[in-house]
C-alpha cells in the first residue's frame, strides 16, 4: 500500500471537484471557526470583567447588616440595624488583616445647583473610603476628621455630578450643592473612573461625612455597611474570619446562633463572575460545536455521492488487483483531506472572529491554544468518523458489478 500514491489520487479527486469540495468544508470551517471565536471572546470578556473588579479594589471586603430575629420573627435584610460605629471602632483597634475601615450609610436624591438638578447617591463615608475603592482626587482635598465629628456640610463630588450641575469650564470646588434640602459645599473633585463591571457609573457619585448624610440627612444612628480593604488580596479569607471573630463577639452571638451580619469579599464576587463567565463559555462554544458536527455529516453525504459517481472507477481499479484496503483508504483519506483542510482554514477564521469582535467590544482577546489543538484533532476524528462508512462501502464493492455500474 503507497499512501503517496493514495494521498496523491486523493487530491486529483477534490481538485476535480473544487467548488463541491468547498461547500463540503464550509461546515468544518464555520465550525471550528465559531469555538475557537466563541471561547475566545468568552475568555475576554471574562478578563475583562475580572480586570473591571479589580480596579475597584481586589483585597475588598464588605460588612452588610443579616437577617434579624425579633418576636420569633425574622426580619429582612433591608430592616436589618444590626451595625453600629462601635462596630467600626472595635474592628480599627482589633483587626490585624485590615488596612482601612469606613463605616457607610448612603442615600438617593437629587442634587441642585441653581437652576440644574441631577438624581444622584449620597454616600456617607470616612477619609478612609477613598484609599478602600481606589479613588483619586483631582481637585481639593479630603475632608478630616474634625470635619467628620462636627457634621460639616462639605462634600466630594465625581466627575457626572460635575459635568451636569456646572457648565463647563466652571471650577465647582469652593461651590455649594444642595441635597435633599441640605447644602453641601464642595471640597474635592474625584478623578474620573468610568463604569465597573456591572455597568454602573463610579463617578455618579457624591461623597460626605459620614455623620453628616447619617445625621443630617438620613437621621439614623446605625450604619448600613462597613467598606474595608485587606493587607492583601490573599489575606481576604483571613480578614474575613477576623471580622467574624470580633463582630459575633460585640454582638454577643452565643456558639451556634447565626450571623446577624454577612461578609463577603472582592475576591468572591470575582470568583463568581468567572464561574459564571466559564459555564457561559462552554455553553456557547458547545452550541458552536455543533455545527461540526453538521460538517461531519455533511463529509458522509459527499463521499457517499463520490463513491457513487466512482462505482467504474472503483470496479476497474479492483480488477487490475486493486485490493479492498487501498480502495478504503483512498475515500478515507480524501474524507480526512476534506476536513483537515477545513479545520486550517476555521482555524484562521476564528482567530479572524477574535480579532474583530476585540476591536468592536474593546475586550482582550484571549487565544485558547488548547481550543486550536482540540478543534484540529476534532476534525481528524471527524474526518475519519464520517468518511469511514462510505470508504468501506468502496471496498465492499464487487469488481464485476461495480464495473457494469452506469
């Protein structure tokens, strides 16, 4: 058996069929193409997501009122009053797996300057907050803590507060803002951050004591959640156990009894994220696979109308001693020829997917070469898979009825 002279019969029969050839590996093509495109672009925007979180802190954690049990019944979340600043004050002067704290209460209203209004949050926080969620001051300064125990009406506002309560080229800090009948005077500009992850806008913002917005505007006494920042991202499981340890202490949780607080860290909402992202990823590239194997099916119909167009040549070649092993091999490898082909050519055209859709979505393009390798050695089982069959009908042929065949 010479498998040059079989490769080389094997490609003079595509060349003499070069557009049904064509239309054969259209499906490979598409095929191949689309997982390595899908998977890709699902590893991208995976980075991405993952980048956009980051930015907002990794080594984040966050304290946020649980559930409370009052009368035997349990009481939502959102009614929960369960945080309070000796909270705050205690995790300060205990914590050792933490590098800054801020206690936070916030509210939504809107802002007026003049004539303009914006709806916006106010968020009351600490000097603190800023280093936690990795803003930056463009303009100003930061309030202090004197300003913080005396319940100063000063403020920071971000960047969309500024550009739809002040025209351009205004200077706002030194300006006073009202907020929810408060006024405010502006002390700082934040530095512009854009949207997070969640496509929600990090500089829709403003920013002041504490004590005021829980005081002066929201009249409360406890607060809504508590913002920290780890020593380190992998210090995240640490911190979080500390401020277990030390929050069911102040509260005076017995051993056994629930939380009346819930600590998540950044760490963990990346963690979701990219599970997410990851199941999302197979499923599509598994919905692009199918296509392959539409492909393959399409190689067995091609080869069965070869075989049938052949049936003379078939016959001829076996009564010149032609043995049923070449013949098989022939159609076999013309069936891999077809699909190897067609993964080259997929594989091109789904790096050409990844580029184009990292130049549209503005995501990281990120090649999987375990993709390319898996792709090519799919559509070499394929090739054998689906041109196995018709190969053996060949060389099952009988010589004197497949050349009597017209």
């Amino acid at each position: 058996m010479n498998y040059t002279n079989l490769t080389k019969i094997a490609v003079n029969a595509l060349k003499r069929n070069k557009f049904r050839s064509i239309l054969t590996m259209l499906g490979i093509i598409i095929g191949v193409g689309s997982v390595i495109g899908m998977l890709s672009i699902g590893q991208g925007s995976k980075k991405s997501i993952q980048d956009q979180i980051s930015e907002m802190g990794s080594n984040m954690v966050f304290v946020m009122p649980g559930s409370q049990q009052r009368g035997g019944v349990m009481m939502g979340n959102s009614n929960a009053k369960t945080l309070t600043l000796s909270d705050v004050e205690k995790l300060k002067k205990e914590a050792q797996y933490l590098s800054a704290i801020s206690p936070q209460v916030s509210t939504s209203g809107q802002a007026v300057n003049g004539n303009k209004n914006w709806p916006t949050s106010c968020m009351g926080v600490s000097s603190d907050y800023l280093s936690i969620r990795k803003y930056e001051l463009e303009d100003g300064r930061i309030f202090t803590e004197k300003e913080i125990e005396s319940l100063a009406k000063v403020c920071l506002v971000g960047q969309t507060v500024v550009e739809n309560l002040f025209d351009k080229g205004v200077d706002p800090v030194g300006q006073t803002l009202r907020f929810s009948g408060i006024p405010l005077k502006i002390i700082g500009v934040l530095k512009e951050k854009g949207e997070n992850g969640m496509g929600q806008d990090q500089d829709d913002l403003i920013l002041a004591p504490y004590t005021s917005v829980q005081r002066r505007i929201l009249a409360i006494t406890h607060i809504q959640s508590i913002s920290a920042s780890a020593v380190s991202e992998d210090k995240s499981d640490e911190a979080i156990a500390e401020i277990e340890t030390i929050l069911r202490r102040e509260h005076k949780l017995k051993e056994g009894e629930a939380n009346d607080f819930q600590v998540r860290s950044q760490a963990e909402m990346i963690q979701t994220f990219s599970s997410v992202s990851d199941m999302l990823t197979m499923l599509l590239g598994a919905i692009a696979g199918i296509s392959l194997l539409v492909g393959g099916i399409g190689i067995m119909n091609i080869m069965f109308v070869s075989v049938t167009e052949r049936t003379k040549e078939i016959g001829l070649r076996m009564s010149v001693g032609g043995r049923g092993i070449d013949i098989l091999m022939q159609f076999l490898i013309e069936a891999v020829l077809l699909s190897i082909i067609g993964g080259i050519i997929g594989i091109l055209f789904g790096l050409g997917i990844s580029y184009v859709a990292t130049s549209l979505l503005s995501f990281p393009m990120i090649i999987m070469t375990n993709a390319i390798v898996i792709s090519f050695l799919v559509c070499s089982a394929i090739g054998i898979f689906f041109g196995w069959y018709p190969a053996k009908k060949a060389a099952n042929l009988n010589p004197i009825d497949a050349i009597r065949h017209e």
